[in-house]
C-alpha cells in the first residue's frame, strides 16, 4: 500500500495510487488530518481522478477550522457534504413547486370559464347561468378559448368585439349581433377574469390566485376596449283597449294555459318567468288576493291581483297540488320561452307587428308588464306601490321605464276617444 504523506498545507495529506495514473503522474488521494476534542481526526476528500486537487481541500480544511473556531456550521467534511445535499434537494424541491404552480396558474380561457361557471351554477340564478353558458359556448369560447389566460390583452378584447359586431345571430330578424348580445359576451369575460382574480388555486395554495394582474376588459372611459354603451332596449309599445281585447281573444282561442298566462300578465304585471313558475303553495293569501313571488329575477315580493282573476286562480289553485301551468321545463312547469314565443305568435297572427321593424315598439309578451304598469300610473296608482308591484329595486327604473310612456298613451287614448264620440257630418 503506498504511504501517505504531507502535502505542505496544514491539515491536508496525500497518497498516491501503486499503479493508476491521472495524467502523467500517479493518482493522488487526498485526507484532512484535523485536531478535534484533542485528538487528530482523518476524513478522507477523494481522488485527483474525481475532480480533487489540492487547493479544493485546502479550502475544505479552512472552512472546517473557521466553523470549529466559530461553533457554527459543519465541522467535517461529512457534515459540509450532508449540508450540500440537503441544500440541493430543497433547492430541487423549489424549483419542482415554482414548476407546478407555474402548471396550474397556466389555464386557457376555457379551462378558467369551466371553472367559472361551476362556481355561477351555485351562485346565480338559473337564467342567468343559461345566459353566461349560451354566451360562451355560441361566441365567446371559439374566438379566446385555446388562448393562455395569462396572454389575453386588451386587443385581444377588442379584436372579439370586432368579430361579434359583424357576426351573424343564430336566429331572429337582425343582420348583426344586437348590441345588448355584444355587451353581455364582454361581460362574461370580464367576469372570468373577475373569478380567476380572487379565487385560490387550490386549499393547498390560499395565496396563490388562478389570474394576478388587471383585467383585460376595462370600463375606464377611455379605454381601449371600453364596453359599448347599452342600446335603449326598452319595450315602449303599449296596448289599447282593442288590442287588449284582441289579444285575450287571440289567447283564449289559442290554449286555456295561454289565456290564463295572458290574463294574469296584463292584470299583475308580473313577468312570464315568474308566471310559469307559481306553485300552489304561493296562493297561502289567495282570500286576500295576494300571491306570493320567491327567488324571482327581483328577489321575493307579494304582488296584489283584482277581482277579475279571482276564479282563473282558484280554479288554478284547485287543479293542482304543484305547479298552476305544469309542463315539461326542467323544474315541471311550463318554460317561459314557450309562453313568450306563443304571444309573439299570437300577436303577428293578429297584425300587432304589422309594419314594425324596430324591436322597442314590437309587442311581445314583455307588453302585458308595460301595459299594465302604464294603465296603473294613469289610473293613480303612485311610483312606489307600482314599484312594488312590479318588483323593481330601484324607484328610478319604475320612473324611466314607464313614465315616458304614460303621456303618449293618455293622447292616443284621447285621440281614439275623440274618434268614437265625434258626431259624423251630415250632407
């Protein structure tokens, strides 16, 4: 065995190999000589073959003398070489976190708006689900959702606006998108992000959001990809005595379950959602002629009803231990998209949309509300019961959607009384 010797640096000693060369000279082996508790420790480093050499275990000697000297740290080279590991995997185990997280938080938009709508399927009403899913799924999702959450701009944004103002309904009448379509596309987005920006990861990671940064659709005035302003999407058709009539004619001819709903929007003004969807257990206050409204687009109201509807809600009250219009909706009643789409017929089928293009002076079914409330304001009724009638959170909806109405139905009521009572010419 060849002898160990001293290598002319204090507390380093060498040994060279009997027969293998590194280079041109033998193979040297390299061990500290340390005093430690009074005695002189060895520890071997390793071979001038591995990557040793003499100034590398100098400088391990120096560092193990520096600890010893201080009490801090490793004080061998087992221990030096234990640190270095355990510092390598917790730096390993890091960067394989910083990996991961970087996996998670790298959603696409669709991958974001799944998890949206899973949260708004709990926290929103029915409708307005099946709006934010119509929207996504029709022109939201084949425009942005491939496209990495954390790279939509502000010009993506807009670019989608400039595709959905040029884009074609899936049905209706319109050449284009309707405005209020547009606005809601862009309001679903802004929404995703809203929920990515304060929502969690996971549990595992509370502080980690699944978006950090500001969303990419602004509402700032001047902003690039400002929302457009909401079109006046108010129905201002109100309907006069004939037409009333006719309508509850046209209604009646049609299904009893149809003029029922007919009578009941035009002498409640209540919506035909809201319609559809009364159970027997609302009608508690029926001698009172009181029905109760829960969990409507409003909230929870009670709504008061004339005497005129007294036997169509008995009789509805009495037919049934569920729902007053049963039907094959999701819930068991009647879908108001039915109702809505049968009033339409009713009212082209009796010339009430002859030669009227522009959808705010159509007659739909949202007429019977106006209908009503405008009727109510001219026979007296004050804003505030109205309001409450109506379910309005806010007087001042009440107030612009109806008041402008009441004066031009008072002079057409004029007129169409003038022209009943007026004295025909004779000769």
């Amino acid at each position: 065995m060849a002898r160990r010797y001293h290598s002319g640096i204090s507390g380093v000693y060498c040994r060279d190999h009997a027969t293998r060369k590194h280079g041109r000279r033998p193979d040297v082996y390299y061990i500290t000589r340390i005093k430690k508790n009074g005695k002189m420790v060895d520890e071997a480093l390793g071979w001038a073959s591995d990557g040793w050499t003499l100034e590398e275990a100098a400088r391990y000697v120096g560092i193990i003398k520096k600890n010893m000297k201080s009490g801090t740290g490793p004080q061998s080279f087992k221990e030096i070489k234990a640190a270095a590991q355990e510092e390598r995997e917790l730096l390993a185990a890091q960067r394989a976190e910083e990996r991961r997280k970087k996996r998670i938080t790298h959603l696409n938009f669709e991958d974001a708006a799944t998890r949206f709508m899973e949260w708004a399927s709990y926290n929103t009403k029915p409708k307005t689900h099946e709006g934010y899913e119509q929207h996504l799924r029709l022109h939201i999702l084949p425009e942005l959702g491939n496209a990495p959450l954390s790279q939509i701009t502000t010009n993506d944004i807009m670019r989608l606006r400039a595709k959905l103002e040029k884009k074609k309904p899936t049905r209706g009448r319109g050449k284009t998108l309707a405005a209020s379509t547009i606005t809601g596309c862009l309001g679903v987005v802004r929404e995703v992000f809203n929920y990515c920006i304060e929502t969690e990861v996971s549990a595992e990671y509370p502080d980690i959001k699944l978006f950090t940064g500001e969303n990419p659709v602004k509402h700032k005035k001047f902003g690039a990809a400002k929302i457009l302003p909401k079109k006046d999407n108010r129905n201002l058709r109100v309907l006069y005595d004939d037409e009333v009539e006719a309508v509850i004619q046209a209604a009646l001819e049609c299904s009893t379950d149809q003029y029922h709903i007919t009578m009941i929007a035009l002498h409640t003004g209540m919506r035909e959602q809201e319609i559809v969807s009364l159970h027997r257990e609302h009608l508690t206050a029926i001698d009172r002629r009181i029905i109760h409204i829960l969990d409507s687009k409003s909230g929870t109201r009670t709504v008061s009803f004339p005497p005129v509807l007294d036997e169509i809600i008995h009789m509805r009250r009495d037919a049934t231990k569920g729902w007053l219009f049963p039907g094959n909706g999701v819930e068991g009643y009647r879908t108001a998209a039915s109702v809505s789409r049968q009033f339409t017929r009713i009212a082209d089928a009796i010339g009430l949309n002859e030669g009227i293009n522009d959808n705010r002076l159509r007659a739909t079914f949202h007429t019977l509300r106006s209908t009503y409330a405008v009727r109510m304001l001219v026979g007296g009724m004050d804003l505030e019961n109205l309001r409450l009638q109506l379910g309005h959170k806010d007087i001042g909806t009440t107030s612009k959607n109806y008041l402008p109405l009441v004066e031009s139905f008072r002079v057409e009521s004029v007129a169409r009384a003038h022209e009943n009572a007026t004295i025909k010419r004779i000769g």
